[in-house]
C-alpha cells in the first residue's frame, strides 16, 4: 500500500474512531498494520488509549507489544544511516533535503510511537520501566524539537497562538462528529456530558472522565447530592485512582446533613479510613493528590475521629475549581455563604481539637479566594494575613502558608504592585 492510500484508509478509520465506532476503526486497521506505518500508528495508538483507560495488566501488555512492532516498522521505513552519517549526528543537526516524502514520514511516525510507548512504560511501577519511560520520551522530545525548527525555517512565523484559528478548525470535527467524546468533553457542560455517556457503550471508561466533569460541575453549584452520585460510580466503577474517588467521595458526603448520608447508607467514617490503603504508586512514588487526600484522611483513623472542615471545597481548589467556578459571580457567592457558616461553627465550637487552627486557616484561604473572586480585594488580603500570622500554630496543614502567599502574590499582582507581588512570591518555602 502506497503512501497516499494509506493515509486515505487512516482518515477513514479516524472518522470510525470519533464516531465512537472503536472497534470498526480496529478491524479497518488491523490487515495492514504490519505493512504501512500509518496502520500500525493508529492501531497502536488506539491500543494505548484504551490500556490508559482500563489499567488492565493485558490490555497494557497488547499495547506495549503492538508499539514495539511499529517502531520495528517505522524503523524499516527510516533513512538508513552509515557509522559515519551517525557520529556526526552527535555533534551537527542533519540536513532533511536529502530525506524523501515516505522517509520523512517515518521520522514523524516513529518519534510518536517512541512518545507512546515511553508514557505507556510509567504504568509499570519498576524504577527501571520510570527510567526507560524518561530516556524514551527525552529522544521522542528530541525529534518533535527538531521537526518544529524544520517547519519553522519555512513558515518564519511568530510561534504565538491563535485561538480563533484553533476553535474555527476543530468547529468542522464537533459539526460531523457530535457524539465524539473527547470534544464533548472539551466544549460543552452538563447536558453534553450525559449526551456523551448515551452515545457510547464500547469504551465505559470515558464514562467515567465524563462522570468526573459531572461530579465537579455538580460541585461548583454546591448540588451535593448529584455530585456524590457521580463520585459514587467513580469509586466503584473506575480503576484510575481508587484513593481519589474515595476520598472525593467521602468529602462530598460530609457537606451533606447527617440524616441524608443515614439515609444513603453511606459510612464517611469507613470511607476516608480506606483511602491510605488505595493509594498507587510508580517506581515507589506516591501521586502528589493521593499523598495529599491521605494526609488529610489521617485524622479519620483514630477512634475519636475528628471531622474534616468543608472537605470538597477544599479539594475543588487543589483541583484549580476555583478558577473555573470564579467566573461565576452567583455560585462564588454561595460558596462564600457556606464558608462564613463553617467559620461560625468553628468560633462556636466548645471543645476545639488539635486540628482548630488548621481548620479555621483552610476556612480563611477558601474565603480568601471567593472575596479575591468577586473584587474584595482588602478583605481577601486580610483573611490571606490571618493564615500567615498563624504559620507557628498550624500542626497539620503545613501546605497552607505557601499557598496562601502564592495566592497573595497573585493578588497584589492583580491590584498592580508588581513589586510587592515578587517579593511575596519570592518568599515563598
């Protein structure tokens, strides 16, 4: 199959594939995967995108074997180099007017599949397999860089983006494709989000990232009940991040009264005890949101619990919710309604615990960033101080300080006292 065609059947089996017709796209690329680049890239890629999805050892294992033979391939299509065309290699950049239009597609070819596999390998939890994984995506890098300075030297553009551009070309693929998961996922809210999940069945796990977006856009109204709902089929139905669900889960619940979570049958208290024990790790590395929503469950594990303060509003801002719920000046405002309701059960409180202050501080940071949203500048500024000025007597939340003066920064920024800003942000440890 010459080159030509091969990119026609490709086209065609990437309009299967955003049709939502997976296995169609499969089966068109699959006879030809062993012969034409393009075949094996896109039966590949397809391949990894689900073992991303599934976290399936064997589905893993399909991917990574089905990479290894399109690099094989690609590699046969490649301009063939003698010993001294290669040392040179090391030391000056190669001339690509001597490569042909079927060569320079291999080069293209290959360093895409050397980037998917190298980001595969990372799902293997060997040091090894994270060393592979860096050194492959280090070469892959490598390659991209060098076919950017190639375009580059005929296009001598300014290299700034054009939104308007980039929406007016993805418009055509939302037009012919409007089931297509991942630009409903990119472009529209809550009604599109369930459109996504009934116009698919074969892939469930982009489901779950539409789940996901529920679960937040739930959130951001403060609908609790509808976000646990999502948050719930997240901790049962999806292997992506087990400790996160549960947590995200166990958070929600806790923003609702008591009697509805009886009536859920829910057990909060179980739930934020399991989170430690669902934690993943890669070559022995925790993932940064795990750690952190493990940490914050330890006060869970004893036998007198002590509760969370508004644990999802918490997480909606390690998560960057606050820059998106911000641009809705009614629902920052409920949020700050719930806020100044949880500071007065904490002033009120009888019999403070250990974690008081710790509390009271994550209580002013989210107040903090809902005045800050909605223009409040001098009083944010002075819920953003209260933290600071109680750095010696936070015993748990030790993340609090630097990210409120991050937060400070950003807000002296926005007043425009560039000085003062660099000089908060520089003081930051």
């Amino acid at each position: 199959m010459d080159l030509e065609k091969a990119l026609k059947e490709c086209y065609i089996a990437l309009n299967l594939f955003l049709n939502n017709r997976f296995a169609d796209a499969l089966n068109l690329l699959s006879p030809w995967k062993r012969q034409s680049m393009y075949h094996a890239m896109g039966y590949s890629s397809i391949l990894v995108m689900q073992a991303g999805m599934t976290f399936e050892q064997k589905d893993i294992d399909a991917a990574m074997t089905s990479l290894s033979e399109s690099l094989q391939l690609c590699q046969r299509f490649r301009k063939k180099s003698g010993i001294v065309e290669t040392l040179a290699s090391l030391w000056y950049k190669q001339p690509t007017d001597n490569l042909t239009e079927e060569e320079m597609h291999a080069e293209l070819c290959y360093a895409e599949v050397l980037l998917q596999k190298a980001v595969l390998t990372f799902l293997d939890e060997s040091f090894i397999s994270f060393m592979k994984g860096g050194m492959g995506i280090r070469k892959s890098y490598l390659m991209y860089k060098f076919f950017f300075s190639t375009l580059s030297f005929f296009n001598k553009g300014t290299g700034q983006g054009n939104l308007t551009e980039a929406e007016a070309l993805l418009e055509p693929y939302v037009e012919n494709f409007p089931n297509v998961s991942s630009a409903l996922l990119i472009l529209i809210a809550q009604e599109r989000f369930l459109a996504c999940i009934a116009a698919q069945e074969e892939w469930r796990q982009i489901h779950h990232m539409c789940y996901w977006e529920l679960m937040w856009a739930y959130s951001f109204e403060q609908n609790w009940r509808e976000a646990y709902r999502y948050a719930d089929l997240l901790s049962k139905n999806s292997k992506w991040s087990q400790a996160i669900f549960v947590f995200q889960k166990a958070a929600i619940l806790s923003m609702l009264p008591e009697e509805e979570v009886t009536e859920l049958r829910e057990n909060v208290v179980e739930l934020f005890r399991q989170v430690d024990g669902l934690r993943l790790r890669f070559a022995g590395k925790s993932i940064p949101t795990e750690k952190f929503a493990a940490k914050k469950a330890e006060r869970y594990s004893s036998s007198h619990p002590v509760k969370l303060v508004v644990p999802a509003l918490e997480m909606m801002y390690v998560w960057n919710g606050f820059s998106v719920v911000g641009k809705r000046p009614d629902l920052i405002q409920n949020i700050l309604t719930t806020l100044v309701k949880a500071e007065k059960q904490l002033e009120d409180d009888p019999k403070p615990s250990e974690y008081h202050v710790d509390n009271q501080c994550v209580v002013q940071l989210l107040k903090g960033l809902c005045l800050k949203e909605l223009g409040h500048l001098v009083q944010a500024e002075l819920c953003f101080n209260h933290i600071i000025s109680s750095e010696n007597n936070i015993k748990h939340d030790h993340y609090l300080v630097p990210f409120t003066m991050y937060e400070l920064g950003l807000l002296h920024k926005e007043r425009g006292d560039i000085k003062t800003a660099i000089t908060v942000l520089e003081n930051v440890k």
